[in-house]
C-alpha cells in the first residue's frame, strides 16, 4: 500500500494540452475520487498514474519510488476499467488467477488468492463458470477480483460501474465501499456518479479542462465550493445561481428588485455585480418572504418534491419541500433564502467567503 504524489504533471496530445499542471497528494489508504465534466481529463490522468500514458512534464511518484519514467508493470497497480475485458474461454478461478500465473506464483499460492479475492466478493460459488454464463454485475465483480488478487500497492478505477443497472449500480458501490474497509488499500476512483462521488470520497478532486478546481472532503465542497463551477458541479439537483447586485453589508437585490440578507461582506465598491447560489433545501416558502414567484411544475420523487418556480425577473429557481407537500402548480409564492446558506461569487466567478 502506498500514497500517490503528482507534482506539476502536465499531457499534451500532440498541440492539445490535455492536463495543465496537477498537484496532488493522495494518502496511503486514501479513498479518492475524480469528477468532472466528459472530456475534462479524468481518464487521462488515471492512465498517467498507471503508466499507460507518459506525462509530458511533472513527476509521478508512489510510495517512496518515483515512477514517472516506469512502465505500467513496474508501477504494482491494479486498474479497473468500464469494459471488463475477461477471457470469454477461461472459468472465473482461471481469469482471476491469470494476472499470478504470468507473474510465475506457484499454483497453491494463485488458488489461495484467488480463494481469498472469492470471499471478499461473493464469487465462490461461480469460480467454475465461463463469462458467459455470469451477469453484467458478477462479470464487473469478477474483473475486481481479478484486480485484488495480486494485492496491488494502489487500485485506480476508471468508471468501473457505468455499465451496470442503476440497481446494480447500487449494489456494487456498496461492494466498493465493502471492499476499501476490507482491504484498506489507496484507491482513485473516476466517476460522473455524484452520488458514488459523495459516499465513496475521503477526498473528492473537482476537475475542469485539464486543471483542478479544488480539492476536499465531499461535504465540504458541498457546502463551501470554492468557485462557481464546483458551486454548479456539486449537487443534484444542482444549486440555484441568480444574478444580482450587492449593496454593502451582507445586501443583495435579484434582478426583480428583492432584497435579501446573507452573511457574506461584499468588498469593494458599492453595487458590485455578483452572482448568488443557494440549494434548493435552503429556500423556505414564507408568506413574508422577500422573494416573488409562481410555482410552475412540481415533481414529487416520493421522499422529496421539488418545486420549480418561476420568478418575476424571469429565471426559474428549483425548491426543495417535503414528498407530501399540497402545493399546486401556478400557485403565487413568496420564499425566504436561509441567509447562513446563500453563496455569493464575484465576477470571476470566485466565492466569497463568510463573515468571521
Ligand atoms: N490518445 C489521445 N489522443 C488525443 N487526444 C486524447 C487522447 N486521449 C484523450 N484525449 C483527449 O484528451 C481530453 C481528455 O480526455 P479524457 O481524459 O478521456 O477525459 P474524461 O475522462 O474526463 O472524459 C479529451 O479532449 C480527449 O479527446
Ligand atoms: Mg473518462
């Protein structure tokens, strides 16, 4: 087991500079988590960790040893991909044993692991049939197994469960989550899953055009995103954001001419423009409340309905209420915006932190 340490990698395709200059230190038995938006360079910088791709520039290091220079089989991880390539003529036991065999283990050494990697997923009694006769869900438990068999310093997982079922899905996330606890191992896990994002992190690294845009505990990004993009990235459904301007001390006016109070200084100068977030759990329908609107479509999850409103500036806010409320659509809403939760960003886009 090992901690990751990326210094300043950088990869270009050719003129196209794929990842622009990544720092990140990821701990020994770290659970991490890569998200952001298809194209934004996820792949690209697990590949580089597991030397299937050559970093143009930086350092790569696991462990003590400094691996940038080193081929994928002298860098003792296991990676996991979307597509589970097993061999469709090999049994379970012989697909999960093959990565010792080639390494020259001696046969009751591949059937222990193998045994072993068998109990920690269940696999035991399907270790004599042949892909084929196993589901998408046992296939992708397989292609694990096969990873955990040879005990690797680190696990990188490339979106390993998008294949499956949203039940599935389920299901094996909790398997993964099962198996970090088990094994105890470093393991970078790329997903656009906010939900696998949010329960499997320790640390969540947010992504965009080759850069990271920040790096934290999942709930911390929550609830304090550094910048519009995570504000908008982090969370589903995702956060509301308003255009208005502040007016000094904690003031805001929409577009509509309400005014709300936050706990966030506006510096500079009087009427600055900003940008305004709040969730939609933090938005209360209050007779009294500041904020005008007419409710035009509710969707009711069971657990949860979710508001949309239709505001007078002309921007549409979503509102999250109880599964059971009453609420009718084209009913006229006054809301209130819960101050200690409203996120404001300056014009480029930077939060604003909060009062001491
Ligand atoms: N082998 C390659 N040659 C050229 N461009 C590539 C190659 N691999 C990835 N890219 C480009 O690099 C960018 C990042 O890709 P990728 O890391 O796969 O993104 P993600 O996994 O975040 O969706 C994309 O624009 C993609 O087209
Ligand atoms: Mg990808």
């Amino acid at each position: 087991m090992a901690g990751i340490v990326l210094r300043d990698v950088h990869k270009s395709f050719g003129e196209v500079e794929v990842i622009r200059g990544v720092d990140l230190e990821i701990e020994d038995r770290e659970f991490v988590v890569f998200v952001g938006p298809s194209g934004c360079g996820k792949s690209t910088m697990l590949r580089l960790i597991g030397g299937l791709e050559e970093a143009t520039e930086g350092q790569i290091i696991i462990g003590d040893q400094d691996v940038t220079g080193l081929p994928p089989a002298e860098r003792s991880l296991s990676m996991v991909f979307q597509s589970y390539a097993l061999y469709p003529h090999k049994t379970v036991r012989e697909n999960m044993g093959f990565p010792l065999k080639m390494a020259g283990e001696p046969k009751e050494q591949v059937a222990a692991a193998v045994q072993e990697a068998a109990n920690v997923l269940q696999l035991g009694p399907l270790l004599d049939r042949l892909p084929k006769e196993l589901s998408g869900g046992q296939r992708q438990r397989v292609a694990i197994g096969r990873s955990i068999v040879r005990a690797p310093l680190a696990f990188l997982f490339d979106e390993p469960l998008s294949n499956l079922d949203a039940a599935l899905r389920v299901q094996m996330r909790v398997e993964i989550a099962r198996l970090h606890r088990r094994l105890r191992s470093t393991m970078v896990y790329v997903t656009h899953d906010q939900v696998e994002a949010m329960t499997l992190a320790h640390r969540i690294v947010v992504f965009s055009e080759g850069q990271i845009e920040q790096i934290g505990p999942p709930l911390e990004l929550y609830e304090n995103p550094a910048n519009l993009f995570v504000a908008t990235f982090i969370g589903s459904p995702m956060m509301n954001i308003l255009s208005g301007k502040g007016f000094g001390e904690g003031q805001f006016r929409l577009e509509d001419g309400s005014e709300l109070k936050t706990d966030r200084t506006l510096t500079g100068a009087a009427e600055t423009a900003v940008q305004m977030g709040i969730r939609p759990e933090h938005i209360e329908l209050d007779s009294e409340g500041p904020v005008h609107g007419k409710i035009a479509v509710v969707e009711r999850l069971g657990a949860d309905s979710f508001l949309h409103v239709d505001l007078e500036a002309g921007t549409t806010i979503l509102v999250r209420q109880n599964g059971n409320s009453f609420l009718e659509e084209e009913t006229k809403v006054r809301m209130r915006f819960l101050p200690e939760y409203v996120h404001l960003f300056n014009p480029e886009g930077k939060a604003l932190t909060k009062n001491a």
